[in-house]
C-alpha cells in the first residue's frame, strides 16, 4: 500500500507541473448542476422530490472525485465513477416527474433503466408537458439522446471488463499521460455541461441560475 501511494503520489505530482489542466468548464458545469439541486430544494412540492434534490449534491460529489481519480492516473476508476454521474444526472431528471419510482428506487431497491430514462424525458409527450408546464418552446430533445447513449455504453464496458478497456495490458498502464488526460477532461466536462442545460430546459429556473453562477451562462445559453 505504501509503495502504491508512492506511485500514485508521484502521478499527482506530474499531473500538478502541467501548465493547464483545462477545468474550468467542467468546474462550472459542476457547480452549476449543484446550485440546481440548491435552487430546486427550496421549490420541491412533494416528499419525493426530496429524494431527487440530494441526487445533485451527490453528482457534483462524484465529478470532483472522478477528477481527482484521474489527475493520479486512475483512469478506469475515474470513468467507473463518470459513468455514475452521467445515470445520476438522468435519473435526476426522470424522478422528479415520476413519485412512485422515486419511492421504489430509494426505498424497493428499483434499478433504472438508463434507456428508459432517457427515451422518457425524450418523449414527445413529456417534452409537450415541460413546454405547456413552463411556457418553454422546446422543440428536440431535452438531453441528446444518441450522444448520451454512446458515453454511457463506452463507461459502461469499462465498468463491465471488456478486455478492450484493460489498462494492465497497455504500454503506459498506470502512468499519468497527459493526452490520457485530456481525453478524460473533455468527456466530463461535455457529461456535466450536458447534464446542465437538461436541467435549465426541464426547469424553469435558468434566470435564478444565472443569476446568483453567471459564469454558467456563457457555456450553456
């Protein structure tokens, strides 16, 4: 363990000498989903939202972990946990319409469907819901479907093993490489710029938002 620190640590310290580590949008991607979750506290209607708005604490959590995870060459761990909050990030979303799930994911063990999830707040239907609920003018998808779909299955074999993804037969395994880097850092801060502007169409709270984080404007208008 201690020699195991010891490489990890010096990772670390190469991944500090780097002149830009390019995470200023997927800091404010992250905040901005947090002050989401903030703001959407203090308007929840129902006890089931209760359950949805701890979700967004939990997904900026997790982001700043897989960050830091990955700043110390811990590329798989980093995606494991960057697959988490991409299917948080969407069940945030399908939750908050849907009380009795709420209630059986959190209480009956219910796993979610990531497709189901997704085609749901896709849906015609719901996005025609949204449109009359917040006098919004919605016109594609909420969240990019096919997009999403694709990151998800790619974290998704990383989760499962496939031997594609096995980093102990690379050259390189378990070394800090910057352009292993910045292909992490473009896939997180695309996940939760995604995930934010979702959530300023679903909710109609994208004055508030900008308002109190304008920093978010810039990247998701």
């Amino acid at each position: 363990m201690i020699e195991l620190n010891e490489k990890f640590t010096e990772n670390f310290g190469q991944w500090s000498l780097m002149s830009t580590h390019d995470l200023e949008n997927t800091f404010i991607g992250l905040r901005g989903i947090a002050l989401v979750g903030e703001i959407l506290n203090g308007q929840k209607h129902s006890k089931h939202h209760e359950i949805c708005c701890k979700i967004y604490d939990e997904i900026f959590s997790d982001g700043i972990a897989s960050i830091y995870l990955a700043s110390n060459a811990m590329d798989k761990p980093a995606n494991i946990v960057l697959r988490r909050v991409l299917e948080l990030g969407v069940a945030a979303l399908y939750l908050w319409d849907m009380p009795h799930m709420a209630f059986s994911w959190d209480k009956h063990d219910q796993d979610l469907s990531f497709s189901e999830m997704l085609n749901h707040i896709n849906s015609k239907g719901y996005i025609s819901y949204i449109n009359t609920e917040n006098g919004s003018e919605i016109e594609s998808e909420i969240l990019p479907s096919t997009r999403a779909k694709k990151i998800y299955g790619a974290l998704s074999d990383i989760v499962h093993g496939k031997i594609a993804t096995f980093e102990s037969a690379m050259e390189d395994r378990f070394k800090f490489v910057e352009s292993d880097w910045s292909q992490y850092i473009k896939l997180i801060e695309e996940v939760s710029l995604m995930l934010l502007r979702a959530y300023l169409s679903r909710f109609n709270i994208k004055n508030e938002v900008f308002q109190r984080f304008p920093q978010a404007k810039m990247l998701v208008n």
